[in-house]
C-alpha cells in the first residue's frame, strides 16, 4: 500500500534532463541529425499563419523541437496577449501525477524567486506531452536522448582509452632496474675492511654517499656547461647571433634532460600501451546505431562506407521521421495557437484549456514532404485526386520554391483537358520500379 501512495505524486528527474541536454549539445552525430531534421520539418512555411506570424512561431516550433528531443515533451508559456516561450528545464520543475480515471497531469513549478513562490504551480506554462515520448510512472524521462546517451557514454569511454594509450606511447612512464654490474656484497666488505673496519655494515649508507657525490659532480658539469654555453662569443652578424641561441638553449634543454640513476640501477622499457581492437568499426558500429534511433540515414550525413542500398527505403525513413515530427508539432503549435487567440471565455472564473481549444478549431500544419516523383504528382493532379492549389504546394515543396515563385489564379487546365493528358499519359515510375530512371524523390 505504500508503494502505491508513493506512485501518487512523482517530480521529473531534473538531473537526468540535465545530463541529456549535455549529451545532445555536446555530441557531434546528435547535432547533425537534429540540425538535418529540423532544416526538413521547417523547410516550408506553417500552413494556417501569415506572413507577419511566420517568423516568430516559426522560432517557437525550433525551440520546442529541441526541447521535446531532449525531454520527450516541451514546457511552453503561453499568456494571451503576450508571445508564447519555452520554458527552460533548468528554471522549472515538473511534478507528475495521476487521476482517479489514470490521466497523466504535469504541473510546473518555478525554481527563480522572481518567477513565484516554489510551491504554487507557474500560471500561464502548460506541459505539452504529444510526442509519444512520456515520462515513466517513476518519473523517468523516456525521450529519444535516453538509450543514446548509453551508446555514447560507451564511444566516449572507447575514445578515452585509445587516446591513454597514444599519450602513453608518446611520453612513456620510466622504468628501472637492477643490472648484474653492481657491486656484490664481497668486494664491499674487502673494501670496507681496508678502510675502515667498522664500515662493514654500513653497505647501504655508502651506496648513499656514493650517489649523492654522483649528484654532486652532475650539478658541477651542468654548471660548467652552462656558464660554457652562456659565455659563446657572439658575433656582429645576425645569423651568427640566432645559431649561438640556438646552441644555447639546445644545451641547456639537453642538460635539464639529463636524469642521474642510483647505482646498480639502469633504465627499462615498459610494455607498450594498446588502444581497443577494431576500434573504428565499433565505434561505426555504435554511431549507426545512433542514427537509426534518431531516425536520419547514415549516407544522408555520412559517405564513409560504399555499399550498394535502397534510395527509396531510405528516403522514405527520412520522410516517416520527419512527418513524426511535424505532426507533433503541429498539434503542440495549435495547442499555443489556440489558447493565445481565443483567450478565456466570458463568465468562466478559471482557463479549461481543452475546451477553450475546441471552441475554435484554429490548426497549424506543417507542409508535407512529397513521397512521390513529379511525374505522379501531375498524374495525380490529371486524374482529380488533387486541388490546383495543392498541386501548386507540392511541388512547390518538391523543387524547393517560395509561395510567392507559384501562380495566382484558378485552375489552368479544364476537365477535359485533364482527361485528355489523362489518356495519353503513361502509368508513372516510381523508386521502388525496377525500370526506374531516378525521376523519384
């Protein structure tokens, strides 16, 4: 009974969006399939707006975007009369909890002083969840930053190792040991005995002396040279003045590398580091990995790896993700949209946002992207299927034109004319026909 209460009520983890912001403004491959899928989703101008509100929802929708790859859903302050704005993850916290009919409610709450008291929900700031991305019943965030940041934790730390390995190799840690050549115990004593009796169990205190009169005459030489290479006659000629300081500091780093050993012991090599086998491939491996849950084709980014595919499959998973998030949104704009112009109704005391968005149904939408080549477009457009105007549309989409390049008007072609275009027109290629000329998309 207790886990069930504790389930009640349920805050976002703040800290996992946190580290996934990282992850997707940090990570190379990320950025590249958000900024390929995001030129694709705005490509075209939001149907249902004019050329004045275009600009500015046009950056709404960006922002909400970014927002809604990172956390699955986007947080967005929408007060008629103002511009709506997204709310930064890092200035709210959103708390979670469930009806008695198991409907998902998001509260935010402010985190600045500025913004209201910590514990009264923000008025105006609404929690749009219409991506299919939604946080667990824990509170874990289940957007598409989730399993990548996994894959990339492991590229990072792959990377990491080789380039341990390479600094390793470049600058090799010093090893030493102990050679046959020292002096044996024997010859110690019989050297001792003749100078001084009592030093025969003194063996490691004169190896001591010994070293430090060995380090004693090294600070000598290295001295000497120095005075040596300071003292080097400078000529009047400017060559002659930059080959001294050469000499000079050549001397000097050579003398500042020269290292004393103790006796008896000599330098050894360690063994040499390796970075991970077939690292390239698995880190391919991985990025592909990447891409397909992103949904954007590899070859689309990358030419790294020649192998024969599908254009048409792969075109039309770049299309499947790109009108995924186009729908989403374009439900989220409308949402906006709609509480901005149809404000709050007379004689209702509190905003019930779902009522006052059915009230008028005022949709934003985003233009599609053609699946299909010119040719089925005009067979389409002969055949009645499509409007003149959405004919226009598409292919103005398709060729990459602004509305204001299209013609204004009514339909050019009467319907006669169309069943005559019809008639002597061939059935249309499409990628996936064997006998395909690469008319398609």
């Amino acid at each position: 009974m207790l886990n069930i209460l504790a389930l009640d009520t349920k805050y976002v983890n703040h800290s996992q969006g946190c580290q996934y912001l990282q992850v997707f403004e940090t990570y190379p491959t990320v950025r590249i399939c958000r900024d390929l899928i995001r030129q694709y989703v705005f490509e075209r101008p939001i149907i249902g707006l004019n050329d004045v509100e275009q600009p500015m929802w046009r950056l709404l929708g960006m922002e909400m975007f970014d927002q809604a790859m990172v956390l699955g859903f986007t947080i967005v302050r929408a007060k008629p009369g103002t511009m709506p704005a997204v709310v930064p993850w890092e200035m709210c916290r959103v708390a979670m909890s469930y009806d008695k009919n198991f409907r998902r409610n998001m509260i935010v709450y402010p985190v600045r002083m500025d913004d209201g008291a910590p514990d009264v929900p923000m008025s105006h700031v609404y929690v749009l969840d219409v991506f299919g991305f939604s946080p667990s019943i824990r509170g874990e965030i289940n957007s598409l930053m989730r399993p990548l940041r996994y894959k990339i934790d492991m590229i990072r730390d792959q990377m990491d190792c080789a380039i341990a390995a390479d600094r390793a190799r470049a600058r090799p840690p010093c090893f030493t040991e102990t050679h046959d050549d020292t002096t044996t115990p024997n010859q110690e004593v019989t050297y001792d005995f003749y100078a001084d009796a009592t030093s025969v169990q003194q063996n490691s205190m004169n190896t001591y002396m010994r070293n430090q009169g060995a380090l004693e005459q090294l600070e000598a030489q290295q001295e000497s040279l120095r005075v040596a290479s300071g003292s080097h006659p400078i000529g009047p000629d400017a060559r002659e003045n930059v080959a001294a300081h050469n000499i000079s500091t050549a001397v000097r780093n050579a003398i500042d590398s020269i290292t004393p050993m103790p006796i008896g012991q000599r330098v050894a090599r360690g063994p040499e580091c390796h970075a991970p086998d077939a690292l390239v491939d698995r880190m391919r491996f991985i990025e592909q990995e990447i891409f397909v849950l992103l949904g954007v084709p590899r070859s689309f980014c990358m030419h790294d790896i020649t192998v024969r595919h599908d254009a048409g499959m792969l075109h039309c998973t770049m299309t499947r993700t790109v009108h995924k998030w186009q729908d989403g949104l374009g439900d989220a704009l409308s949402f906006v949209y709609n509480v901005l112009n149809n404000g709050p109704p007379k004689k209702r005391k509190r905003i019930n946002v779902h009522k006052i968005a059915n009230e008028r149904n005022l949709e934003l939408r985003f233009e599609r992207m053609p699946r299909v080549s010119v040719h089925e477009l005009t067979h389409a457009y002969h055949s009645g299927v499509v409007t003149w105007e959405a004919y226009k549309r598409q292919m103005a989409t398709f060729c990459g034109f602004a509305p204001t390049d299209t013609t204004t008007g009514s339909d050019p072609l009467s319907k006669d004319e169309k069943v005559n275009l019809l008639g002597g027109s061939k059935i249309p290629n499409t990628e996936f026909s064997k006998d395909n000329n690469g008319s398609g998309l």
